[in-house]
C-alpha cells in the first residue's frame, strides 16, 4: 500500500508512523475495524489534506464500477456525482431514461443519505459503490435541491450510456446530445454525422454534461477541427502535454454548442476549443469552471487514486479552471435551442451570400 514504504537501515525495515499507527490500533483495539478499512481511511484523509478537490481513491470494487461507466454499460441509477466548492456531493448528469431521471433526480441536486447511510463526508467511490447493485433492487436515497429535503425510492437497473444522442431536428439540421464522453463518443459522432444530412448545421447540445474521457473529447473535437491544437495542459516536472488534431477534412457545416452551468471539465475543453478556433457560436449560460486534469495512478493491490495533475488551457491560452467558458450568446436554458436555430439560419444565409460573390 502508499503508506507501507518506509525507511531502511542496514537490513531493518522501520514502517512509517502511519503503519506504526495501523498495527498498534488492530493489535490493542478490541472494536478495532479490518486492516483494509484503516488503509483506506488513511489513504482518504491523505487525499483531502492535499486540498485536491477532484482526488479520488478508487477501491478494487469501486474501480470495477469505474470501469464500467468508462465502456458505457453497469448497473445502477443512471447518475454522475462530484463534490462542489463545499465538499457535498452533487449530481452532476443524469442518464436520459435511466432509473434516476424517471424518478425524478436533477443534476446540481445533493446526495444526502443512500438506503439510511449518511453521505456527509463519504468519498466518490463510497458513494458510487452504494448505489450500484443488481438490477432490479431498490436503493432509499434522501436528496436536497434548494435546500429542501426530499426522499425516493429508486429501482436499480442495467444503464446504457448512450452517450451521443441524434436527431435530425429539421431539414439539413443536427441536434446532436453528448450526455457524458465514454469510450464510445467519438465513434458515436463520427456515425451521427455520417448518418444525418447537417449541412445547414449541427446544435451540438453540452448541457449537464460533467466531462469524461479527455481523449475522447479531443477526438470529437477533432472531426470538426483541422490541424492545431484543442488543448494543452503542463505537469510537474515536464514540459507541456499538447493534444492536437490532425485531421486534414474536418466537417465544414455551421455549428452552435449549447452549456449551462453544468457543462464541466472534457465538456469545456471541447466548447473552448471550438470558440478559440471560431468554428462555432457558444449559446447558453458560463459553464461550471472545472479545468483540472486528472491522472490515473494504480496501486499494488490494483485500486486506484486519482489525482490533479495540471490545468487545461484552450488554443488561445485561456485557463477554464473556476473560470469557465463564457458563452458568446447569454441566453437563458429554456430559450437556447430556438436561438440556435435562429443563428444558424443566420449562418446559413451569411455563407449563401459569401458564396455568390466569388
């Protein structure tokens, strides 16, 4: 484990204060808890004193179900946590069609207690591996949104991501949904975009979208972008990381990109970067400000820590980080879709007129 390293002299080991600690606890404490609980205790605390808002640590359990989301198919509810500024855990996406939007669970809502257990102060992973389960079993969740508590029971069940949602919204237009970026997203756009006619345009709608696979984001980005960069970040130690497209066709159609307050993290990198680059119009309201870049670490025993490595910078040099993509348009959530249109049916007429005087 992290904390069993400890120093060497001659041929002694001497285990750290925190094994030390470990030890003397289990071998006096007749209550005490198993070894496992202990490591993980410390491991967490470890995590929350470095002030990392965004790390994790990811038991052999936990990163099952992690894994899992990633590929875009477990069992559950259907909802994405993290923590805000104050530490409580928040829904940040609910799956469309999953148990948890049929029950009536919003995003920004806070997870107070699952089946009686209270959250306050509870990790991701623990949180998220109380709400897995088998499909079909019920889970008692108590919920707070605008500080008003509510109860519900919700009926776990297998979840299909579906992350890349489209509709063909009107003649030679694209309504294209990115609920999340699994593993799956980029193909999922490149078989949209193949599928629908969008020649007047595409609304790609980012709305409560949390973020996901940063990869995956760049690639999407990509099929819209040509060569250049769509985001860079540094490390400690090591120059810049620089993620860059390299397509030499990129899709030429109008673009406008919808975010709310919920649009976080691979979500931003993508609306950012398709702004630096003027390859669309940004409608909507500014966007949660959660530009941090999160690196896998796996341990001995095949758990998990995630932690903060770098912050990401648009092609510009803009840091989202607590500052968020501003959108171009300031419109509120429940006009942007009809301004969409209207700006694309703008852009339509724009290239129209740009293309007859050549």
């Amino acid at each position: 484990m992290t904390f069993g390293i400890g120093d060497y002299v001659g041929q002694h080991r001497h285990n750290s204060t925190v094994d030390e600690t470990i030890s003397n606890i289990l071998k006096k404490d007749t209550h005490a808890p198993a070894k496992g609980i202990l490591e993980r205790a410390a491991i967490e605390a470890v995590l929350k004193a470095t002030g990392d808002q965004w790390a994790n640590y990811f038991p052999g359990k936990s990163v099952q179900y992690l894994n899992q989301k990633l590929q875009g198919r477990y069992s559950g509810i259907g909802i994405w946590l993290r923590k805000n500024t104050s530490g409580v855990l928040e829904v940040s996406s609910v799956q469309p069609t999953s148990p948890a939007a049929q029950a009536g669970i919003k995003v920004l809502d806070s997870l107070v207690e699952v089946n009686g257990v209270s959250m306050d102060g509870a990790s991701i992973a623990t949180a998220v591996a109380s709400l897995r389960g088998a499909p079909n079993t019920p889970v008692q969740l108590q919920l707070e949104r605008n500080q008003s508590p509510y109860r519900v029971s919700v009926q776990r069940g297998t979840v299909l991501n579906g992350d890349v949602v489209a509709t063909q919204i009107a003649p030679k237009i694209l309504f294209i949904q990115v609920s999340t970026f699994s593993s799956s997203s980029s193909n999922d756009m490149a078989v949209a975009l193949s599928k629908y006619p969008h020649k007047s345009g595409i609304i790609l709608d980012l709305r409560d979208n949390p973020g996901g696979l940063i990869e995956q984001a760049v690639d999407v980005a990509s099929q819209f972008l040509d060569q250049g960069t769509v985001v860079s970040y540094s490390r400690k130690g090591n120059s810049d990381v620089v993620l860059k497209s390299t397509n030499n066709d990129p899709d030429s159609a109008p673009i406008t990109v919808l975010i709310n307050r919920s649009t976080a993290s691979a979500a931003e990198v993508l609306s950012g970067a398709l702004q630096d680059r003027n390859r669309a119009v940004i409608i909507g309201e500014k966007s949660y400000g959660k530009g941090t870049v999160q690196e896998i670490v796996e341990l001995s025993d095949a758990s998990k820590l995630e932690i903060t490595v770098g912050r990401y910078r648009t092609p510009s040099g803009r840091i989202i980080d607590q500052v968020g993509i501003s959108p171009d348009l300031l419109i509120p959530d429940n006009q942007v879709l009809t301004k969409a249109l209207q700006v694309l049916g703008g852009l339509a007429t724009l290239g129209q007129s740009s293309a007859s005087n050549k």
